[in-house]
C-alpha cells in the first residue's frame, strides 16, 4: 500500500493549524520548539540578527489556563450513568460499571478521559473516544485530533477511520542510529487493519507500507466517537489568533525596550585617528570640534506598542469572559463591567457549559452503548448531568433541607426530592445501583423518629 494514500488527511483537518494552536495552548518546550513557525526571518534580516531576535523570545500563555479553568468547570458538575430496559432501570453490567473507575486499563477513570477529550477538542476541534476490548475487558481511551488523520462517516455513524502515529526507536543505548517506525490503524465496521513502514534515521521514508495484520476488533460498528465543539464554540479557534498577536506584540515591545536600554554612541570627529576617552563614571573626553552623542529609537512607538499590548489582553479577556470571566482576576476591573454586566456574563458561561455538557454527555453516552452492544449487553446506557454549574448548589440544597425541616414542612416529596437532588450532587458518578438503591429508599415511607439534619 502506498504511504502517500494511507497519509491522506480529512478535508477539514489542518495540521498546521492544529500545530500551532496545541503550541499556543502548551507553552514552555513545545511552544519553542516551534518558534520559527510564529517568528519567521524577515525579509533582508541577517542570519546572526534573527538568531538573535528568537534567543530574546518570551512566550506569555492566557489561553492554557482559560481552556483549563472551563474544563475544570464543566467536570464539577454532577452526572450520572443509567441502564435501562424499556425504560425501565436495571442493574448495570460489571464491564460497563468498571469503566467509571478505570477506563483506560490504566487508572484512567471516565471522566478524566472525557476530560481529556474536552481539551482536545478545545485546541483541534475535534477528538476521539476509542471503544477497545481485549480477553473481554472493556477500555475507553481520548484520541488526540493528531492521531486520527481520516474517517469517513454515513448517516448512522462513522464508516471507517484511519489513525496514524510515528515513533522513534533505538536497538540499544550504544546504537548509532536509531529506526522511524510508521503505523497505520484502518478501523471499519467490523475489523481493525494495520500497517506499518520502518526506515533508518538518515533515510527518507519508504514509499511503501506493509500490512501487518488484519483482526476483528469486537464491536457492532466503528469503535471510534467523535467529540466536535458546537459551531462557534472551537475555544482555540476563538482565542487562539489573538493569543499569537499578543505574543507579536509583546516581544515587539520588548525588542524596542531592549533597543533603547543600549543606545548606539556616535562619535562624529575631523581627524581620523581621534577616539574619544569614557571613564568609568561616564565623563568623555573628545578633540575640539568634535561631537559625541547617543542614539536610541523614538519612545512614541513604545506607548503605541504598550497600549496595543493591552487592548489584545482585554479583547482576549472579552472573548473568554463568557468562558472562564477573563485572563485573570484583574480582566474584568480592567473592562469596567458593571455587576449586571458580569452577572450577564455569569449567565452566558453557564449556557456555554450546558452545551459543552451536551457534547460531552451524547459522546459519552454512544461510547458507552458501543462497549454495551460489544459485550451483548441488552440495555440502552443513559448518560445524565452536567447541566448543574452553580458553585454554591450544594450549599444551598443543604441549606433548603434544613429549612424544610426545622420548619416542620409537611410534604414527605418536597424532603425525599431535595434529599434526591443533594445525593447527586455529592455523590457524581456513583454507581447507577448506589443511586437506584438511594432512591428506592428515600421514595419509602418515612421511619420514625428521624435523625436531625445538622
């Protein structure tokens, strides 16, 4: 097979792209590492000069936290995972149950892997969750939108999905080169097919790929779910952009500051020969007629360049204040916002989450459903939750139940929904048999002499 077919991308997957915002969202190594890509030599600039201006770089990240501080929002939230049968809750199977806490085969719980699914699809749009079951044990895993290069999908789901990845080995630690090694996973409705290219480290790679396997991969259609951000909901492709031109700016105004912090000494002299003499406490002295003087950039730019600066920090905290309420603590002073203005603003993040949750929720749901169906068990999994994002929820069903019954109030449903309501809540992603059995309990009659809510 050639690796140029096997290497085809989706039409709407840019690499490029995605490169460049998973930089502007990391930072540090991977920021620099790409450096190049966001400060390209000038037209006419000297070698030695470029190298220069880059080794002066900095990179000052806004949009890393804010992704972070949303997902960390969004997963607060409680939810819960239901089986049923004509509607009706049963008792969940073990496999399904196991995947709550370990969903990766490798202490990964599910909603750290739909966590990391959410910040992947906060960067490249789209990410995956992968269904695999290997000796009957089911694993959910978050794809990066780096591995999966090509699908193809119908109108009942995915038809086929090709992931690629490179790795670099060495035969041992003396070894003088080391080997590139290219898979290619092709996952259709039924099976999973592999192949593979592996070439020499100052070789280029081989225009062949060979097939290496072909196996069944256990479930009743592609084991891959896509996790795409709502249209006009692609945070990088929100904050991104403006994140770069931040950082343009930024090291612009830096290069000036450092330009002017060493003027350039201009000596203008008759005779050729003449040299000034600075002492160390900055006296010169020059020949009659002579002139010794200092030149520096003009310092309108640095308030024009400053002030920019601080325009593409507030536009940023703009965009992201109905996300993550700005940049940091000082964003919304900075925008003057009114409290009717930020509670407004308070108001849009939750709608925001709720539809991110609504992502999350389905996706989570079909995963779920794959891995049910693969094992044979006959019950529709229901995906609950993360539609609740109030802060001090909590606190305040506890606050109401104590109200109701320091009160005395007299209707047991309003006491058993409250009571319903805080169990979930303090108790997200309990088993499904935990929160039946909860449930079960608080819709039977009353006991007497109940003990004090305190």
């Amino acid at each position: 097979m050639k690796t140029k077919i096997l290497d085809r991308t989706h039409s709407t997957l840019d690499l490029d792209l995605l490169t460049e915002y998973n930089a502007l969202f990391e930072g540090g190594q991977t920021f620099h590492k790409e450096l190049r890509r966001f400060a390209p030599q000038l037209p006419g600039e000297s070698k030695p000069n470029y190298l220069y201006r880059l080794s002066r770089m900095r990179y000052r990240g806004y949009v890393g936290p804010i992704v972070l501080l949303f997902a960390s929002a969004l997963f607060r939230a409680p939810y819960e995972i239901r089986a049923l049968r004509q509607g009706i809750p049963v008792d969940m199977h073990l496999a399904i149950e196991a995947l709550k806490t370990d969903a990766d085969g490798h202490g990964m719980d599910l909603i750290a892997v739909a966590k990391k699914a959410f910040i992947d699809t906060a960067i490249g749009r789209v990410s995956w969750l992968h269904c695999e079951m290997e000796d009957g044990r089911l694993t959910i895993e978050a794809e990066s939108p780096f591995c999966v290069i090509n699908w193809q999908t119908e109108s009942d789901g995915l038809e086929w999905i090709v992931e690629a990845e490179t790795s670099f080995k060495l035969a041992s630690p003396y070894a003088e080169k080391g080997t590139y090694v290219r898979r290619w996973h092709i996952y259709d409705e039924t099976s999973e097919t592999m192949f593979e290219a592996a070439w020499p480290e100052d070789k280029t790679e081989p225009e062949e790929a060979q097939q290496i396997s072909v196996e069944p991969h256990g479930f009743a259609q592609c084991p891959f779910v896509p996790v795409c951000a709502p249209p006009g909901m692609w945070l990088m492709g929100i904050l991104g952009d403006v994140q770069r031109r931040i950082f343009e700016i930024s090291n612009a105004f830096d290069s000036a500051l450092n330009g002017a912090a060493y003027p350039t000494a201009v000596h203008e002299k008759h005779n050729p020969t003449s040299e000034p003499k600075i002492t160390p406490g900055g006296l010169a002295e020059i020949a009659a007629n002579e002139k010794l003087y200092w030149i520096a950039p003009p310092a309108a730019p640095f308030d024009a360049l400053s002030n920019r600066e601080k325009m593409l920090i507030q536009e940023l905290g703009r965009l992201a204040a109905q996300m993550a309420y700005g940049v940091d603590s000082n964003a919304p002073a900075a925008l003057g916002r009114s409290a009717e203005s930020k509670a407004a603003d308070q108001q849009s993040t939750i709608v925001c989450l709720r539809e991110f949750g609504r992502v999350i929720r389905e996706a989570l749901q079909v995963a779920l459903q794959i891995c049910a169906d693969g094992i044979g068990f006959d019950a529709q999994i229901s995906v609950e939750g993360f539609t609740e994002f109030s802060d001090d929820s909590i606190s305040e069903l506890v606050a109401a139940l104590k109200e109701t019954t320091d009160l005395g109030m007299k209707s047991p449903r309003l006491k058993a929904e409250l009571q319903k309501s805080l169990a979930k809540k303090l108790l997200p992603g309990a088993a499904s048999s935990v929160m039946d059995a909860i449930q079960k309990e608080l819709d039977s009659p009353a006991q007497p002499n109940p003990t004090p809510l305190t």
